[in-house]
C-alpha cells in the first residue's frame, strides 16, 4: 500500500510539472514565432491573429499603462494602427468584476480598436517591462525587434517604422 501511495504522488507531481511547465514558457524574443490567437475586441468583435498582414503588435500590461497608450492612440485616430498594420492588446485578465462594470464601457468609447488580452497565457507570452507598451515588429509572424513604449512621453510612430 505504501509504494502504490508513493507511485501515485510520483505520477501525479509529473502530470503537475508537465502540465504547469508551458504557462512558464520564455516571452517572445527577436526570432521567436508568435503563436496563432483569437481573442475579442472592446466592442466584443472576434479578432484572430494574422501574421501575413500584422506588422506591429502592441501590449499594455497594466491599467494605467493602458489608459495612457489609449490617449495617445486616440490622438492619431482610429485608422491609425492599421494603416500601419499594427494591433493593439490591452491585459484585461486578473481584472475584477467590478473593475471589468467601469473599464470596459470606458474602452468602448475609443475609436481605435482594442483587442482583449484576458488569456493568461497570451499575455504571459509578451515581455513586459513596467509602465511601458511592449512593442514587438513582425515580419510574417517572426519577431524582429522587441522594444518598449512610454506612451507618457514618447509618441508611437517611433516604433511603428
């Protein structure tokens, strides 16, 4: 009965640490290939990730981060970002319901378009460095460069080249 215990607690610490090892995966870095994605807009329109057509992906992590790159982007208008084939994902995931009642209506109200990171391991795939919009370039779903937006002091256009 003891080794049947043992043999059970050994086999199920290796399904734990097989399935616990890819939500801990590396972030994306110059040569990585991003990961095919669906997720929804703020207006809770399907979105799925091209990566022919997507040149820029943009990633706040944080809500006041966010807030400041939704300023900033709703300056250049909603044609924007896909005129330079870029999207825009904001973290919404580990955001209480009650955050959820007041930060979602708020985001309807921008013109740009905002896909919804509220997917652990999607947002877990981008670096991130604190207070800044991880900016990752692309060329047919490979990352080419991995830079980091300040939206309160530097304007977007400089990363979207």
């Amino acid at each position: 009965m003891k080794t049947s215990l043992n043999k059970s607690a050994f086999t199920f610490l290796i399904a734990l640490a097989l399935g616990v090892l890819p939500l801990h995966a590396e972030p994306y870095a110059k040569g990585s290939s991003v990961k095919a994605f669906s997720a929804k807009d703020q207006h809770e329109q399907a979105y799925t990730f091209d990566a022919k057509t997507t040149r820029y992906l943009l990633v706040s992590h944080d809500m006041e981060t966010g807030k400041k790159a939704n300023g900033a982007l709703t300056v250049l208008g909603k044609d924007h970002l896909p005129g330079k084939k870029a999207i825009y994902i904001a973290n919404i995931h580990g955001m209480p319901g009650v955050g959820r009642m007041f930060a979602l209506p708020k985001m309807k109200k921008y013109t740009h378009r905002i896909i919804l990171g509220d997917d652990a391991a999607l947002i877990a795939d981008f670096p991130e460095q604190k207070g800044k919009v991880t900016v990752l370039g692309l060329s047919n779903g490979k990352v080419t460069s991995v830079e980091y937006w300040d939206p309160a002091t530097e304007g977007v256009n400089n990363f979207l080249k």
